[in-house]
C-alpha cells in the first residue's frame, strides 16, 4: 500500500528541488500510475502540476515537451507526426488504454527509464535531449545511461531533422509490456537503431545505412545483448532483434521512396 504522509503543490520549481533535497524518501508525483502500486511511504510528495510543465511548443528548430504532458496528447498532436512521421503515435497506441495514456506523463515515463520503456525506445532514435533542473541540458542517449539520481526532469527537446522513423514491438497479449521493442531513424545516410525491453534499458546504435538489411539485422543481432525474464528468453529475443530490424528498415526503405 502506497502512504503519503503530506501533500505539497510546488509553486516553483527551486521549492520543489529544496523539497526533494531535504529526505531522499520524497518523491515528485505525476500520472502516479506505477507509483501507486509500491509498497512505501513517501514523507512528502510534491506535485508540479501548476508549473506549466505540460505543454507542447514547437519554434522552428525543435520541439520543447513539458514533462507533465500526458502521452495522449503526444501521441495525437498534429506538429509531432508531421515531424516524425507515426513513430510516436506507433509507440504509444498500445500502451494500456486511452484513460492510461491520458494520465500518464512524459516526465515520468522517462524519469524512470524502465527497460521496458516503449516511450524512452521511441525518443531514443530522434535528436533528443533532456532538460533537468541541476544538470541542465543533456542528451537523452546519455540520460538514459545514467544512474538515477535526485533531479527534477522538466522538458524535453526534440531537434527537427530531415528524418524517416519506423517503431516495432511484439507483446504476448494486446496492451501488454512488450517481450522486446525496437525502432529506427534513417537521417541522410545515418541509421540510428534502438532495441529495448532486453529486458535492460534501450540502447541505441548508430551505422551507415546500407542496401544490405540482412547484413544490418545480423549486426544488429550479434550486438545487442539480451536476458531471460518471464516475458521471454534470451534467445527468443535475440530472434526478435534480427526480424524486428528488417521490419523496421524496410519500413524505412518504403518512406523514403
């Protein structure tokens, strides 16, 4: 059962971090659609929602996400599929339901960095960076390496880029977690590659692309490495990873003609 001892809407977001910092047990609150199903008591848990964090604003460079957006409105809004073709609408159609998505944040899907993260494998192929409260601005590649530490995420940043995107996954079951997902962005002649629910965080790799998909799935097979877990096994996944990058490039290849 989940306690939380008081309640405290931020007004900024230096009062937030002041409270963050005072007892490592409190906890920045968003959609709370994992964090109600912990066993634990949170001392104090602080709520940004009046900070204006859960907008979608777009210049001509880029796309500036707050983190309290919900990822309904990331997966219907019109700017982002112009820009990345479906991969986003692709990544989160089949998460849960329509009422989850429309409850669930950006900022906590990413915060979390769960392996099994369809968010985090979806961003991970764009030019993505993360903005925190302490660290500033990093990339999300290298966000998504780090080790979790009491920072406040506020915004996300995706860079306009000439690109074609493709998303895959397979579930045991409709709204499932995913047994393995997986998706790409051809940039030019660069091919960004992610592979996530390993079941270990995403991780994305970068080649030249090539004619030769066959080649690139064997590749993309002989470096990722995968583990059991009650969703599937190694080599059911490692599987996954060879037919999964050929359904993604020839997606790829399909846009661009």
């Amino acid at each position: 059962m989940l306690t939380i001892q008081q309640y405290c809407k931020a007004k900024s977001l230096d009062e937030a971090y002041e409270l963050l910092q005072k007892n490592r047990m409190n906890q920045i609150i968003a959609g709370m659609l994992w964090l109600r199903m912990q066993e634990r008591t949170i001392p104090v848990a602080i709520d940004l929602c009046d900070l204006h964090l859960d907008m979608i604003e777009e210049d001509e460079d880029s796309f500036t996400i707050g983190a309290m957006t919900s990822l309904r409105a990331l997966e219907t809004h019109e700017g982002l599929q112009e820009a990345f073709g479906s991969l986003l609408k692709d990544a989160l159609k089949d998460i849960v339901g329509v009422q989850f998505r429309n409850t669930a944040t950006l900022g906590g899907s990413l915060y979390s960095r769960f392996g099994f993260s369809d968010v985090l494998c979806a961003l991970l192929c764009l030019d993505a960076e993360v903005i925190l409260y302490k660290q500033g601005r990093i990339s999300l590649q290298e966000y998504a390496a780090m080790p979790y530490e009491r920072d406040i995420l506020t915004h996300v940043v995706l860079k306009k880029e000439p690109v074609n995107t493709a998303f895959a996954c397979v579930r045991r079951s409709t709204t499932d977690l995913p047994v393995l997902n997986m998706s790409a962005a051809k940039a030019g002649e660069s091919l960004r590659i992610v592979a996530g629910s390993r079941p270990k965080r995403a991780q994305r790799f970068t080649m030249p692309w090539s004619e030769d998909q066959e080649m690139i799935a064997k590749h993309m097979q002989a470096c990722v490495e995968c583990e059991d877990n009650m969703r599937g096994s190694a080599e059911y996944r490692s599987a996954l990873i060879y037919a999964l990058t050929l359904r993604l490039l020839k997606q790829l290849k399909e846009d661009a003609a």
